[in-house]
C-alpha cells in the first residue's frame, strides 16, 4: 500500500511511528497541503484545502474552516464558517466583515470539487446579533462586498432560500439548485437586522463526483 502526505506533516515522531507501526516510510507531495493514499491509483483518496475571500477571514473571532475530501469517486466539500465578527445589513445585502470586499466563502471549481450533485446546509449553532436568516448564493465574481447587493453581482444565483431564522435545532436544509463550476459562494441576509454577529456556525456540505 501507498501512503503519501504533504512534507510539512512528516515531523520525526510521525515518520517513527510510520515505520514501526504501519512499515513505510513517507512520500512527499510537492504543493504541501495535499494528502494522498491508493494502492495503484494515487487519487482515491485526497485531502485539500479551501480559500475564503478577505471579507470573511479577517473578521475578528471569526473562523472559517474548509476541507475537500475524494474518497473513490465521491468528492465531499465540507465548509465550517464561525459568523462572530462578520455583519450582516439589508435583506438582500452580502454578509461578511463589515464594508469590506471578497466577501466569499471560496470558489467552486470541477477541478477540485468536481462535478456537484447535492448539497446542504445545517446550523450548528444559532446566529445573535445579526440577520439570523440567511440564504445562500453563487455569483462569478469574487469581489462581492459586505452589504453589496447580491442581485447586483455577475452571475448570481440563489442556492438555499431560507426563509426562516437558523437556529441549532433545525434538520438540515437540501440546497435548491447547484453551485456552477468557477462560481463563489456567498451567505446573503434574507432579512433587514443590521448587526455584527456576536454567534452563529453554519455548516455546507456539498457532494460531488470528478468532473
């Protein structure tokens, strides 16, 4: 069996374990941050990253986590985004870190998400403070900005109509149509409460299949 991780993981007392417990010996893989394991196909199984805009990283006390998973011929894309530090305006209006542009959750693309055919999103915990509404979009451009207009965005498309307030009891929630290959995604308020989040966790999760 073939195991190959990303060099930044290969600490001495992983490579020692390595040896001792499993009898192999680490491979590298150049852009460090992918993880690989197969047998004769290095792409069953891969690990890689994704990359908010500004607009939501630099919020303070907000984290936004991301991860996408092949695993055969199913691709998982898991976002995690902490809302804490992020505000939210009219109905309509994109949320992110206050007046700030590149207020994305990441692009979507075939090469890395693949092909996507279902997706949904839970709350893990309930929003305060601000619009706890909130709906999600897709649009082609990536500079869209807190309390923009999504309706004004390039190629805008809704993905999830809320239409009701996240809380942490809800079942999770199907998307209602499908991010597009090279489209952003956006979270929009789908009320008027103006206000900087103080809480709140979403959770998307999109499957996919390689394009």
């Amino acid at each position: 069996m073939k195991h190959t991780f990303t060099q930044a993981a290969a600490t001495g007392d992983t490579r020692i374990i390595a040896r001792s417990a499993m009898g192999y010996d680490w491979n590298y893989f150049a852009d460090e941050e992918t993880l690989l394991f197969g047998k004769t196909d290095e792409t069953a199984f891969r690990m890689q990253n994704m990359t908010a805009g500004t607009g939501i990283t630099s919020g303070t006390g907000t984290i936004y986590k991301a991860n996408v998973e092949v695993a055969g011929d199913l691709i998982t894309t898991t976002i995690l985004v902490d809302l804490t530090g992020l505000s939210s305006a009219a109905s309509g209006d994109i949320i992110g870190v206050n007046d700030d542009d590149d207020c994305h959750l990441g692009q979507i693309t075939a090469a890395l998400n693949g092909t996507i055919f279902a997706g949904q999103v839970s709350c893990l915990e309930t929003p305060t403070t601000g619009e706890p509404d909130i709906d999600i979009y897709t649009s082609t451009a990536s500079t869209g900005g807190e309390n923009d207009a999504i309706s004004a965005e390039a190629g805008q498309a809704v993905m999830l109509t809320m239409a009701a307030d996240w809380t942490g009891v809800l079942a999770p929630k199907g998307l209602t149509a499908l991010p597009a290959a090279n489209s952003y995604l956006y979270l929009v308020g789908g009320d008027s409460v103006a206000g900087d989040y103080d809480a709140g966790i979403l959770k998307i999760v999109l499957y996919g299949y390689p394009a």
